[in-house]
C-alpha cells in the first residue's frame, strides 16, 4: 500500500508517518530526513540539497524525484511506503504516479493534514528534533516535551532546533510555497478518490497520534 501524507510543515506529518510505519512495517520515506542525513553527512546532495533548505525552498525537482525513486526501489519498500513530504508539488506528483504505474502499482491513501496557520508556526518554532541521524525522533517542548530537558527519550542524544524552524522567513516562505505549490495536490488526489483529510488542532483535543490510531485501524480492518 502506498500512503502519502500531505499536509503544511508543523501538522504532524512524520510523528503520524512513523506511527503507521511501525505498526504496518512498511518504510516511512522522508524527503526531508533523507537530505538532513546527507547534510550531516556532508555529501554532495547534502551539501547542494542544503542551499534550498536553508532558505525554505524546495529542492529542485531534478534532485529530489531520483532520490525518491530509488528508495522506493529498494528492497523494504516493495510492499508499501510511507511517503512523507513527497509529493510537494504537480509535476513531482504525475512522475511519482508514472513510476508506481510501472511497477503496477498506484497510490492507495493520502492522509491530508490541516492544522490551523498560527497553530503550525507555534509548532515549527516549539519543534525538537533528535541529533542522532539514526533516531530523528521529534518532540515539542510544549505539546510534547522529552521527560529530560534537551535530551531524547530514546536515544539520549542531544535535541536541537531545526534550522529552517528557527529562521522566521524560512517558514514563512516554507507556508507561502506550501499554498502556492503543494495545496493544489489536495484536489489531484480528492479527484482520484484517494483523499482523507484529517484535521489536528489543539483546539478540538486532536493531535497526530489520534489521527494514526484511526488509520491503523483502518489499515488493519482492509
Ligand atoms: P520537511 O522535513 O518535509 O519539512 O522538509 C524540509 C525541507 O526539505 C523542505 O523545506 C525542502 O527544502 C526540502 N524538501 C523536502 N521534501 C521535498 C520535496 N518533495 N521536494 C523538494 N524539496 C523538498
């Protein structure tokens, strides 16, 4: 089965992903964690793929559609994917149904996020992300504090701020080019049938792991 999730930054995009990914064993394949490894990492697509990132650009599209090809290529992903942050826009979405198409297969569900505005710029800038490339867990230190301040649950690494959530005009022009560009995908998959909105909010008590709970139970009753 292959799952996208669609949503601005902030909703819970990859906390609700990794949810799914460990119930159903199926690789959560994130964009943006691919290019913060290669960052770290120093590589050549860490080292171009981080001129963007920093600005709160997308990738271009050169880049990012191979990389995403062949993740999905390997050997875990053959019986279903988690996409998230991917698509992020038109053309990336028509070369994503062109490549499943190939292989026979198609998408089955995308989970449409929708989170008030001033709701997600107080999540970007509340966010923590683990150090450790290897955990990438995610906290908020208000929703969801690790029980030790600045140190993960899991791993005990360090946490630390993302860099494009705690620059104002990256997400600002991160939210601008989520309207302009990504947005429009939500009516591409509704037309192909395959949209299931889910709103997280704060202010109706519904947060990424209820959303993740219904799925997953919906996965499972399929
Ligand atoms: P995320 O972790 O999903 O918020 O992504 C962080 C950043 O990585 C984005 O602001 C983009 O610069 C880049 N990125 C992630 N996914 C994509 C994508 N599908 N296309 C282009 N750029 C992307």
């Amino acid at each position: 089965m292959i799952i996208i999730m669609l949503g601005a930054q902030g909703t819970g995009k990859g906390t609700i992903a990794g949810l799914i990914s460990k119930e159903t064993n199926w690789p959560q394949i994130s964009t943006g964690d691919i290019f913060r490894k290669n960052i770290s990492e120093k590589t050549k697509l860490g080292i171009e793929a981080n001129q963007y990132m920093e600005k709160g650009e997308l990738v271009p599209d050169e880049i990012t559609v191979p990389m995403v090809i062949e993740r999905l290529n390997q050997e875990d992903a053959q019986q279903g994917a988690i996409l998230d942050g991917f698509p992020r826009n038109y053309a990336q979405a028509q070369k994503l149904d062109e490549i499943l198409a190939k292989a026979g297969k198609k998408v089955d569900l995308v989970i449409n996020l929708s989170t008030p505005k001033e709701e997600l710029i107080e999540r970007m800038l509340t966010r923590r992300v683990c150090t450790n490339q290897d955990c990438k867990a995610t906290y908020n230190i208000k929703l969801q504090p690790p029980k030790k301040e600045g140190i993960c649950d899991k791993c005990g690494a360090t946490l630390k701020q993302r860099e494009d959530d705690s620059n104002a005009e990256a997400i600002h022009r991160r939210l601008e080019i989520y309207e302009q560009q990504t947005s429009p995908l939500v009516k591409y998959y509704e037309e192909k049938g395959v949209l299931r909105t889910q709103t997280v909010s704060t202010t109706i008590n519904r947060m990424g792991k209820d959303v993740a709970q219904d799925i997953i139970k919906d996965i499972k009753n399929k």
